[in-house]
C-alpha cells in the first residue's frame, strides 16, 4: 500500500514539573530532509531521534519539534545575588541626582550581564524513556495521517489508469481506419500530380511508410506498463519513485503514438491520455 510523505502526529506528555509537547510534520521531498528542534538538555539523544525518524518516515521533507512548557512551581533560573549587588553599588556611584531608589537601580542592574543564571537540567534516563514513548505515539499518528491521505491518492491514481486503457481501446479501433486514411491520401495525392507511377514501386515505398507509422508495439507496452503501475500501487511497500519511472515509460509511449499518429482523431485521443497521465505526474511526486 502507498504513503503519502504529506502528515501530521502531535503527543502531548505530562511530566511532575514540565509539559512536553511532540510535533512532526513531513511534506514531499526528493531524499530525506530532516529539520529536528529539541531542547539543550536533550541534544545528547539527538542522534537515536533521528535514526528512529529515519527508519519510520523514509523520506520527506521533515519537521520534528520538542517543546517544554516548566508547569512547576519552581525554576532553574535564579537570580545572581552577589553580581546584582555589585550592579547596584556601581550604579549609585554613577547616578549624578544622588537618589537612592533602589527599585529603580535593581530594574537596571538584572538587565546587567550574569545578573540571572541557569542551572543547566541534567538530562533523567526515566524522563527521558516516557518523552520516547511520546515520540513513538506521534510517530504512529504521522504514518497513519501518511496511509489515510495515500488511499485518496490510490483512489484518483486508479481512476486516471483506467481513463487512459479505455482512451487506448479507442485508439485500437482506429488504427485500421487511420492506415486506410493514410492509404487513401497517399493516392490522391499522386492522382493530382498527374503523372505516371510505377505501381509496384509504389507498393513497395507504401508498406514502408506505413511501417514508419505502426503503433502495435507502443500500444502492447503502453498496455503493459498502465498493468504494472497498477500492480505497484498494490505492493505490500510504498515506492514512489518505482512508480515514478513507471509514469516516465508511460508517457515515452503516448508520446510516440502522438508522433506516429498522422491521423486528427487518433491525435485528439493522445492529447487526452497525456491530460490523464499529466494529473498523475502532479500527485505521484507526493508519494513515499
């Protein structure tokens, strides 16, 4: 079954002094883009995250964001006492009025450099196993977001496959009437030049004219290859670029039975088969 590489998962954890909130987001990308957000005092864990979104998510273009909302009474940041006191003395000694406000002075002095500090949070092992089980659940709601958006997809994929088999029995119909329009042309054309023609001849540069411009062999490979996307787009696996190469050998084959066509209403047939494989194209870059 395919995925599409557009989705969405979010899991929100409840921790005793803190909130963490999982987002992933992925649109179609070519290879693996991977953009990964996460908080200081979890950056040791980085690389096991993106092995782990790697595996899940394959390819896209992916945005995955931890953020930590502190619901706790208590804080890492403190104020620097003895730094802030400094601040305050120094700045009395500059203030030319005189004044002694000291809710003034303190409002200067914390804007001062290493007026606040952080005491860096040292990362818990325990914290850290339900944060992973947060990201495994969202993880499970983008593949899943990915599987739903795909089976529309595979819906209108289906639909346009079986548009253009019905576009080309069309075109089997009138492939013996277009060789005898070829045929007929031919002939009158020579009848107005108004000259004498070797029949035989004639004969002979006909069947290789028209060999120029049979069809069978594209029309036996177009039907083979409208088969095998279908095929494809009911394998256990997602390949979007599989199916990719498939619609590239489709549309090489439309294309030669444009060119070869030589006939106006087999020509209007092409031009609709190409409409239909060129909806394909749009949505096939958004697939796994």
């Amino acid at each position: 079954m395919i995925q599409s590489m557009t989705g969405y998962g979010k899991s929100v954890l409840q921790l005793p002094n803190k909130k963490v909130t999982i987002e992933i987001k992925s649109l179609n990308s070519k290879n693996l883009d991977l953009y990964a957000r996460i908080p200081s005092y979890y950056k040791d864990k980085e690389l096991s995250v993106r092995k782990k979104l790697a595996k899940s998510l394959v390819r896209g273009k992916v945005d995955f964001s931890i953020f930590v909302e502190m619901t706790a009474d208590e804080t890492s940041t403190s104020i620097n006492k003895g730094v802030v006191k400094t601040y305050i003395e120094q700045l009395r000694n500059v203030m030319f009025s005189g004044s002694e406000d000291d809710v003034e002075l303190l409002k200067m002095a914390v804007k001062m450099p290493d007026a606040l500090k952080t005491e860096r949070e040292e990362l818990d092992e325990t914290e850290w196993s339900k944060i992973e089980d947060s990201i495994d659940s969202a993880l499970k709601e983008i593949v899943q977001y990915r599987t739903d958006e795909a089976a529309s997809l595979e819906d209108d994929f289906k639909e346009r496959i079986t548009n253009i088999k019905a576009i080309l029995e069309e075109i089997k119909v009138l492939d013996a009437d277009r060789i005898e329009h070829v045929k007929v042309r031919l002939q009158k054309s020579l009848s107005d030049l108004k000259v004498e023609v070797d029949e035989n001849r004639f004969e002979q540069e006909l069947i290789y004219y028209l060999e120029k411009l049979d069809i069978n062999e594209e029309k036996v490979r177009l039907e083979n290859h409208l088969e095998y996307f279908v095929k494809e787009l009911g394998s256990n696996e997602s390949n979007g670029k599989k199916l990719g190469f498939i619609v590239q050998e489709i549309g090489r084959e439309i294309n030669t039975t444009g060119s070869k066509a030589n006939y106006a209403p087999m020509q209007k047939l092409v031009i609709q088969m190409k409409d239909e494989l060129e909806k394909i194209k749009e949505q096939i870059l958004n697939v796994l």
